[in-house]
C-alpha cells in the first residue's frame, strides 16, 4: 500500500511539473507549425513568470498576473515574429537573442522595483492560482484505490493545470478540424503555395506567434503564480529547452506532444523524489545526478530519435515572395 | 470558336534593375483555344505569367481579361476574374491530401468537415465534366508528378478559372504522362476553356495549340497561327538572326582529340538528359555546342567537369579516361590534369557572390603551392595575382577589395576568364561565355578564345548565342532532346540550317 501511495504521489507531482511543459511544447508546435522556429520558449516564459509575478504581488489579483504575464509573452513573441517575418532575420538568434535578454532583465526589474535581491515578494494564497479541491475529493479519499486517485491525484492542482487539460484537446482541435489550422499545417510546409492561393503568409504566421505567445504566457505565469508563489531568478531552468525537445519528440503533434512532456514531467518528478533516498544495491544517488536526469533524457531522446523526424519542410526559413 | 478575347496585354513592360525583363509584351488570346508562348529560358516567359497572375505589378502597360482591364494586385485578384495557372514547381502541400490542397485558401466554411464535405460533392462534378479521375484522400507526397499536376489543375478549375495558364507543364513529366495532359488541354479547349501553354519545346506547340506567340529577349517577336507556321521558323524567331562577325582565325590541320566522349548517356534532375552522346573536341579547334536552351547542353557541361555521373559510355581526356560508370574525377584533378572551366551559370558555379574578386580570383586554384602553404594562404602573391588579372583584363573598378557582386557581369566575366586562362589549360570548357556581358566585353572574351585556339588548346563553347557560335567556332554540334542532331564544319553553317537542326530536323546533319 505504500508503494501505491508513493505512485501517486509521484504521478500528482508529475502533472504539476508537465504543465508548464506541455503548455510551452504547444506553443512551439504552433510557432514552427507556422514555419517559425521558436527557441525563444524560455525566455518568453520566464518573462511571463516575472510580469505575472509583480503584478499579482501589486494587486494581489492571480488574473491581473496572468494578464501581465500574457501581454509579456505575447510582446515578445510578436518581437521575434517581426525578426523572423517582416525582416527575414535569423530565427535563431532572434530567440537566443530574447532568452538571454529576459535572463538578466527579469531580475533586474525585480531588483529595482522590489528591492529583494532579483525576486518578487512571497505571494499570498489570495494573489496565487492555488490548489483547487475537487468537489467531495476528501469525503472519497478513505474509499479504496479509486478514492486516493481521485482526490490525491486529480483533485488538488491549480486552476491552469485543469485548463491545460483542456488546452490539448483545443489545440489539436484546431489543428485538424478549423480552416485556420488548415492553412496554418499549410505555411509551415509550403508558404509559396499558401501566397498563390490567395492567403496572406504574414498575417497567419503573426496569428500563430500570438497564440504561441499566449500559451508561453500561462506557462510562466503559472510557475510563479500556481507552482511557486512568487518570481525566482532563473526559475524557468531550461523549461524552455525541454518543450522544444518534447515538441520534436512529439513529433509536432498535440497529443504526442503532451506524452511527451509527460515523460519529461515523470522524470522530473523522479528525480525530486530520488534526492536523499536510499535506494537497495545502490545506495544513495548523489543530487547532482538525480538533477541530471530530465536533461540526460533530453540528449538521449534527441539524439536516438530526432534524426528521424520531419520537422514542417518551410520551418525556420524567412519567406521571400520574389525570387 | 468565338471571337472574344480572354486575355489582352498591351506594351507589358518590367525592369528588374537595369534588366529589362518584358519590354513592351501585348498578345491577344481568343477564348477557348489553346494558345502557345514561347522562348528560350531567360526569355521572359516567367515574368510574363507573373504579370497575368498577379504575382508581380507591371512598371507599364496594360492586362485585359475579356475586355476589362485590370490591376492585379495578388494572385487572389487574378483567381476572382477566372485566371488560374499552374507553376513550373507546384504549389502543393505534400502531406496534405489532394482534396486538402484543392479546398486551401477556399474553404468555403470555418469548420474543415463542412468545408470537405461541400468541396468534395462540387469536385466530383468537375471530375466528370473534365474526365478526371483523381484519388481525392491520399497524401500528394505519395502520388506520381503527372497527377500532383491533374490536381493543380483541377485545383484551378475548383476555384472557377475560365483561363489557365500553364507554365512548361512537360518539364517534368514522362512521355506517357504528357500524352495525358494533351489530352485533358484538348478536352478543356472543347469545354470552352483558354489554355496559355507555355514552354520551349517546339514539338508541343506545333502539337497541341491554335495559335502562338514568341517571346525573344523580353520582346514580342511574332504572334503567328500555329497551322501556318513550321517548327523551323520558330526556332529561327526565337534565336534570332543578327550580323555574323569574323574573327581572324589560324588554319588547323590537327586531328588529335583532346577530349572524347564515347556512347555517353547521364541522367539529369529530371531523368534521362543525355542520350548517346558521341563528341570529340581536337587539339586547336574550337567546338560550338548549339540549341535551345534546356536541351542537355547544361548536363553536357557538368558530365564533362566531373559535377555529373555518367550513366553509360565514358569520356576521355588526353587519351585518359575521366569519367566512366564506375568512377568519376573530381574537378580539383582535372584542373590540374589542365582543363578549365568556365561555369554556365556564373553567380551559382563560377564566383562566390559575397566573397571579395580577389579572392574568387584564385577560387578553385587555392590549394596550389603559388597560393597557399600549410593551409594558410599566401595573401601577397593572392594580392599580386588579383591585381595581375585587374589590369591585363581591364576590369573596371580596379578593386579588388569589393566583393565580386558588385561588379557587373562583364566585369566578373572577365576576372572569371583570366582566372582560368592563367594556368595555362589544354582544354577550356566554357558556359556561356558572353552571357550578361556587355557588348564591349563580348569582343574582347571572344578574341580571347581564337587566340587560345590559334595556340593549339582544344575549346569547348556552349552558347545560346548563335551568332556568337558562328563567330567564334571550327565546328558547331547541334543538340536537341539530349542528342547530337549533327555537327556542321563553320564554312557549311548557316542560321537556317541550324535552326533545322535545333528543331531537331536531323536530314541536314553532316
């Protein structure tokens, strides 16, 4: 029965720790759908974190944050959208460009707002997307199996990992079942064709970075604001990067996008629960190893599977209407 | 058939910088007939097409669409007044389904299920009026070239196009493939559609259209009914007949074979290229290789340059074999077996555009001892080299500093033709040696190519120039559809026989 518990425990963790992933993974998916390569995931993230952050510690509103922490995603996905379509520029080191750039802005914003050493103030409970207990989660936890899955591991998250639950299925939706994600599946593989058929490649590839913009927005805003109760410096942690990597390894597909930040989300969760254990034959794992273990996953999924992926043919390439 | 008038274009002009791509186009095009553009590449036919459909806004003139003139501002302008066209390079989404393609950008609903649900009932109406018989729910990718095209042009028709335009729709197609799409244009000019068949191959206009336009240097040249014209003078129209210059030349008893290709066949990006090709180019002799553009001369220079395989046959330089099915030589050997190229297409092979004319000056010869040493270069004898080159060619600016594409044409010309003329080749294989050159350039390159045959170095010249052939050869091959037609001594060449023979006549080969 303990083994049963710690399972779930680890599971719960799991969904806290993929929902950041997953909404981030979704907003890459959109972004290179489009034919836009968005490494700039973390940055826009991380910028998201900070914005909801200061501005939930100011009104003590989570809504005000997490309207901060979208117009701050959205701004800066609307900036690498005018790097990558009107000036054609290096999609690359326009995103690296915004990762480092909100890396060293967010804290000093921080520092001199709040003046505690590059971090927001401790946010209350009220200013948080804080845990949500389902209806009759504690009067079903003593019922046996199903009660301890459903009120440990589905009641008890925040708001934005139950939207996020939602999110995938809209996204795939869209993809698939919406003219819009027609012609989105369409720019992202072959611009030229889309142009000739009379759609503008400028104002679909602008639509899918403000919807990747929105999604970077509730991933950051609920690390500090659900996950954590207030900004950190760094505390996006290449967050980002890993998406990105689930995204590929999804193969730029919603629902296998989602297992995949799952697996990543497991690992993670793993790992937490590893620090300080100790295990039978091996003893204990030092923490630096355990800390390894998402990124470790990362190369070898990279590495054993991404060579085989077909990224959409037109992504990351500026489109140019005369040659 | 009727007598109004699809499309009408008045003095089309438009400039690409100092080129004039289409100087003063104006074609009319009855409704329903088929009715034939033609050009060499380079001509203008694209640009035209561009003009029709709207990708691109003439800088003057006018396009009529059954009377009306219009602005078109995009594609979408072009497509609401019933012109549709299907590009050189398709413009599908290959993981899409053909249906999916059909119905992109006119979805006709918000929601994907209605929208193919409503397409799909108007298509198959479509499909029997015109005999189509497409496979609407699979993938393009996994579908054959000569269907992708049937969907682009039922794509057309889904989207009420009264007038297609067709941009070398056999380009890529097999010759069963193409027997179809004959067809299905026979069968749309009985349904009362406009085709614009555009392309450069003679046979298919004398094949398949009622009337035909020719294009030559972005100029209408002649605007002819197909049943009253010849292959022959097409081909004449669009090479054009000017002065033939003269240039002092040695006589030439030589009979040794510096380069020899034996039974070559190679295989292009499009197939079979070369088919069978038996060439030889003496010792102090110049050789012109004629035709139509894109009839193998292209594949003919790369085989030759080690850039190709061969399929079947080998080639044979002094007496070497340099390229044969099991082996081919790279080109870094055979410019020190003493062959020099000159590349056709000078901007993609022959210079490195954002790299400085100094250092494309020596581009192709930096491993040698005078440039480099321990893999670092010598800069000075590079510098002293360049400029060497800057003043015998008289390339103007004298500055070597700049990157190469800032000079013109003429200019870059020139550097490219002291570059390879200063190791001292035996054989130069030269593409296009005047192309984008200015006229008083063109003079001096070509005295440059007698005096390297009046020193006993074997020429190979591919040209669409005729009259640059006439001027500056010994022999002139023809090549038409991947086979020599013939070879003519300079003294029995004329324009018309050439023209003959480009059109693939082979009764006046020598």
């Amino acid at each position: 029965m303990e083994f049963f518990t710690d399972l779930i425990l680890l599971l719960d963790s799991t969904l806290r720790t993929a929902t950041p992933l997953v909404l981030a993974g979704l907003a890459g998916l959109i972004a290179e759908r489009s034919g836009i390569v968005d490494i700039g995931l973390e940055g826009k993230m991380l910028a998201a974190a900070f914005a909801a952050a200061a501005a939930a510690a100011v009104t003590g509103s989570p809504w005000a944050g997490l309207g901060a922490g979208i117009g701050a995603s959205v701004a800066l996905a609307l900036l690498h959208g005018w790097v990558s379509i009107a000036q054609r520029g290096n999609q690359i080191v326009s995103g690296m460009a915004i990762n480092i750039a909100v890396a060293g802005l967010a804290p000093t914003l921080a520092n001199f707002w709040f003046r505690k050493g590059g971090q927001t103030p401790l946010l209350d409970d009220e200013a948080r997307f804080s845990a949500i207990t389902l209806p009759f989660a504690d009067a079903l936890a003593d019922v046996p199996l199903l009660g301890g899955l459903y009120s440990e591991l589905l009641s008890g998250h925040n708001l934005i990992t139950y939207l996020t639950a939602a999110i995938v299925p809209l996204v795939a939706w869209m993809l698939y079942k919406t003219r819009f994600g027609l012609r989105l599946r369409a720019v992202g593989e072959n611009p030229e064709a889309v142009d000739t058929a009379g759609i503008s490649v400028t104002l679909l590839r602008y639509q899918a970075m403000i919807i990747t913009g929105v999604l970077c927005g509730f991933a950051g805003t609920v690390l500090s604001t659900g996950l954590g109760g207030g900004f950190i410096r760094d505390m996006s942690a290449g967050k980002g990067y890993l998406a990105l990597a689930a995204m590929i390894f999804g193969r730029w597909k919603p629902v296998p996008t989602l297992l995949a930040c799952l697996l990543f989300g497991f690992v993670d969760a793993l790992q937490g629960r590893l620090q300080g254990v100790d295990l039978p034959l091996i003893g204990e794992i030092p923490v630096q190893f355990t800390i390894m273990l998402p990124y470790v996953l990362t190369v070898v999924i990279l590495a054993g599977f991404a060579g085989r992926m077909q990224a959409p043919k037109a992504s990351g390439i500026p489109y140019e209407k005369d040659h | 058939m009727s007598q109004t008038i699809a499309i009408e274009t008045r003095d089309l002009c438009k400039s690409f910088g100092d080129v004039k791509a289409n100087d003063h186009i104006s074609l009319s095009v009855p409704a329903g007939t088929v009715h034939g553009i033609v050009g060499e590449n380079g001509a203008g036919k694209s640009t035209l097409l561009k003009m029709l459909f709207g990708f691109y806004h003439p800088d003057s003139g006018e396009v009529l669409v059954s009377g009306v003139s219009q602005s078109f501002t995009s594609p979408s302008d072009a497509m609401a007044v019933g012109i549709g066209m299907v590009h050189q390079h398709f413009m599908l989404v290959e993981p899409f389904t053909v249906l999916e393609n059909i119905i992109l950008g006119a979805e006709g609903s918000s929601k994907l299920d209605d929208a193919k649900g409503m397409a799909r009932a108007k298509l198959l109406a479509l499909e029997e009026q015109f005999g189509f018989n497409l496979p609407l729910d699979e993938p393009v990718e996994t579908l054959s070239v000569g269907v992708r095209q049937r969907a682009e042009i039922l794509k057309a028709l889904y989207r009420g196009a009264e007038t297609l335009i067709l941009d070398e729709p056999t380009a890529v197609l097999t010759p069963q493939e193409c027997v179809q799409l004959f067809e299905l244009v026979s069968q749309l000019r009985d349904q009362g559609k406009t085709v614009l068949f555009v392309t450069h191959k003679l046979h298919e206009i004398m094949a398949i259209t009622d009337n035909v336009t020719v294009i030559r240097a972005g100029k209408t040249v002649a605007e002819r009914k197909t049943a009253e014209t010849s292959s022959e003078e097409l081909a004449e129209l669009m090479v054009g007949a000017k002065v033939v210059r003269a240039t002092a030349r040695d006589a030439n008893e030589a009979t040794t074979a510096r380069l020899a290709l034996e039974n070559v066949k190679a295989t292009g990006d499009h197939g079979l290229m070369l088919k069978d090709i038996n060439l030889q180019v003496l010792e102090g002799e110049v050789l012109g290789i004629a035709g139509v553009a894109g009839n193998g001369q292209t594949e003919l220079l790369e085989i030759i340059t080690g850039l190709r395989p061969v399929d079947v046959g080998k080639i044979c330089f002094d007496g070497e074999t340099i390229s044969s099915p099991q082996e081919m030589t790279d080109p870094i050997t055979l410019r020190r077996m003493g062959m020099a190229h000159v590349a056709e297409d000078r901007l993609k092979t022959g210079v490195v555009e954002s790299m400085s004319a100094r250092e494309n000056a020596i581009l192709g010869y930096q491993r040698e001892q005078e440039f480099s040493r321990k893999g670092l270069l010598r800069l000075k004898a590079i510098a002293e080299k360049a400029a060497g080159y800057f003043e015998s060619q008289d390339v103007r600016p004298r500055n070597p500093d700049l990157p190469i594409a800032s000079f013109s044409g003429g200019n870059q010309q020139k550097l490219v033709i002291a570059r390879e003329l200063a190791q001292d080749p035996s054989l130069m294989v030269i593409g296009q040696p005047t192309r984008g050159v200015d006229i008083g350039a063109v003079t001096k390159i070509h005295d440059q190519i007698t005096a390297l045959r009046n020193a006993g170095k074997a020429i190979l010249v591919v040209s669409a120039d005729l009259d640059e052939l006439l001027a500056i050869s010994d022999r002139i091959a023809v090549m038409c559809e991947g086979e020599i037609v013939g070879t003519l001594n300079i003294e029995d060449a004329t324009e018309t026989k050439l023209g003959l023979m480009m059109a693939g006549n082979k009764g006046e080969a020598a």
